[in-house]
C-alpha cells in the first residue's frame, strides 16, 4: 500500500510550519514556507481533527535511498493510478494534481503575458 506523507502538528503549530517540518524529518528536505502550497482541508468523520493537503515546490530531486525510516520515491502523477492508495489519499493525490496543474498554466500564462509586455 502507498501512501502520501502524514504527521501531527505540534501544539500552537501552524498546518504549514508543521508540513515544513514533517517533510525535513522523514526527507531531510528544506523546503522554504514560501515554497508550500495548500491544496485543501477537511476532517474525517471518524476523527476530530483536520486534514492539511499541502504540496511543496522542490527545486531538484533528491535520492532517499540514504534515508533510514520508509521507503520514499518520487512518483509522476500519471504513473500514480498504478498505486494503490487508501480512499483518502487517492482523493488527495487527484485533487492535489488538479491544483498544482491549475497552478502550473496560472504561471506559464503569466510567463507569456510578461514576455508580451517586453516584446511591446
């Protein structure tokens, strides 16, 4: 079974200080608050708490091999319907693709209305 990231915040933590460093402890990554992205929140039925879906820019890939807890690869959002996720997290990986993609043609748009402000 796969699975995206999980952790607790700590008390009076914020859901992004708590992303940034649930993300460095299990990757050793740094990512930079301004570098996290919030996707969506919602809270189980079951449970009371809420659920922060959080994606991170990272500006090259790093290899987890060295890691000494998990088993961590990077996964290309096609190649994850192959992966057999619970409910919840396959609903995290489709809506958090949806956002990040939305995301990606704000930027490029943006890219080509500044290239067209130059080229005037």
């Amino acid at each position: 079974m796969w699975s995206t990231l999980g952790g607790e915040s700590s008390e009076g933590e914020e859901a992004e200080a708590a992303f940034q460093r649930i993300v460095n402890e299990l990757l050793d990554l740094n990512l930079k608050i301004k570098d996290i992205y919030p996707i969506y929140d919602y809270s189980y039925d079951t449970e009371d708490k809420i659920n922060y879906v959080f994606y991170g820019e990272v500006k090259s890939a790093k290899d987890f091999s060295s890691l000494n807890e998990g088993a961590f690869s990077w996964v290309a959002f096609n190649e994850t319907s192959k992966l057999q996720f619970t409910a919840h997290a396959k609903q995290d990986v489709i809506v958090g693709e949806r956002v990040i993609s939305a995301k990606w043609r704000d930027d490029e748009a943006k890219k080509l209305d500044l290239l067209s402000e130059t080229t005037l």
